[in-house]
C-alpha cells in the first residue's frame, strides 16, 4: 500500500521536482465505470506536485470516483453527508446514500466496502471514466503490477500500481521563469470573482491546507459512532476511556 500519495508528490517538490502520479489498486473492485451498474476499478487516484520556491507546493490529489472510500465510510458512520449521485445501487440507481456500497452491516463488524450490492461512481460522467480506465492502463497495466480485474479470475490479490514522472525545471529553464510564471499564474486564477459572496476561488491542495490550518487549532470532529468506535477498539487492548481521552486529548 503507498499510503496518500500526495505525500509522494510533496517529497518531490520538496526536492525541487515537477512530478505526476498515476495509481490503481488491483483487486479493489468498488467503483462503477459510466454507465454501469458493475463494479469494475478502484478510485485510482491520480496526482501532481508544482513546487514553489520558498512556498508550500501546488498538490493536486484526487481520487477518479466521486468520492474516496474513506469518505463514503465517514458518512456511513454518522458523518459529513455525501454529494448526490456519489454511488450508484445495485439496481442502477444514483444515491448519495453510503449503505449500497456496504450491504447489510452484521452487528460488530467493521463495514466492508466489497460486499454491497452497489459501487461508487467517477466524478464528472464519463470523463471521471475515462480518468479512471487511464489509471489502470498506466499504473495497472503498463507498470506489470496488474489492472483492478478480469473475467474469469476471482478477486485478484491486493497491490498498489504507481507510475510516477519527474521532472526537475531547471531542465527547461536556466531561469527563474517557471517559478515566476506559476506565481502569475496563480495570483490570476485567485483574482476571478468569487460566485458567493464572501467566498474565495482555490487553487488545488489550497483547500486542504485551510482544513490543517483549522483543524490543527480547533481539533479532529468525530461523528458519536466513530468515537464509540474507537474507545471499543481502545478497550479490547486493555485501555480504559479516561487513558484514551488522556492521549487523543479528545471528549466524546
């Protein structure tokens, strides 16, 4: 497992590096490609890093589906809702309901995203697809790791596929131009006017960072369930729930 791949893209920029980042999971079958019904890939996410001289880097990390699983899963649990048409039921069905994705939960059992009747879908129709079907020619196919499925096989054995480019800059440019004119670039996008009052146009991984920014002061929201689920987790090794908020620094 590669763990967040934006990680990836930052280390590089870190290192002065342009970089881009194709995934697949072969044998995670939870997404449905446009049109369909049947699951067929993975979220296959794909990612770039820009870095910036003396600034935090430009990250651009996406999942192909509407959602990532791990989003799916929060809303299951009580949390943050899921946009409408993020899955599709097994009976073809868009839904921002979380539960066809799972199935039927057995009491204590952690919630298995491979045993609903529906899957998640790709983001922008058949666009997001077609990003999607990309993903596992380049980090599936391409890299021998191996794409999501294929008829006839059962449920192919787990493995993070990544094809990963870099390219350093000052391969381009004996100056400081790609700097300068990302900069540009950036300050013009930001200028557009906002479509709410109030608001601000975002450039990519800028989002993200206004969310660490806020929850490193103010903390991590935990839906009742999920806290309820980890002090059960706690307790099974042997710790009470007085050690558990000693450590998080958490309240239910």
């Amino acid at each position: 497992h590669l763990g967040r791949i934006g990680d990836w893209a930052e280390r590089a920029a870190a290192a002065g590096l342009v970089s881009i980042h194709m995934v697949n999971v072969r044998g995670s079958l939870i997404v449905a490609p446009f049109g369909g019904i049947d699951r067929r890939g993975s979220t296959s996410p794909f990612c770039a890093g820009i870095p910036l001289p003396g600034e935090t880097p430009i990250i651009l990390d996406m999942a192909t589906s509407t959602v990532a699983e791990g989003k799916a899963l929060v809303a299951l649990r009580g949390g943050k809702p899921l946009p409408e048409g993020s899955l599709v039921t097994g009976d073809g069905e868009l839904t921002a309901d979380p539960r066809p994705l799972y199935g039927d939960e057995e009491p204590g059992a952690y919630p298995d995203p491979n045993k609903g009747p529906g899957a998640l879908t790709t983001f922008g129709l058949h666009k997001g697809s077609g990003l999607n079907f990309l993903m596992e020619m380049m980090a599936g196919a391409l890299t021998g790791s191996g794409t999501a499925g294929a008829l006839g096989e059962d449920t192919r054995r787990f493995c993070n596929g990544m094809l990963s480019i870099y390219m350093d800059p000052a391969t381009f440019h004996a100056d400081d131009y790609f700097a300068a004119e990302v900069k540009s670039y950036v300050e013009f996008v930001k200028s557009s006017r906002p479509t709410e009052a109030g608001g601000e146009v975002l450039v990519p991984g800028e989002k993200e960072q206004h969310m660490m920014a806020k929850r490193t002061k103010s903390g991590l929201p935990l839906s009742e369930e999920t806290w309820g689920d980890i002090v059960e987790a706690a307790r099974a090794v042997g710790h009470s729930e007085a050690e558990i908020e000693a450590l998080l620094g958490a309240k239910p």
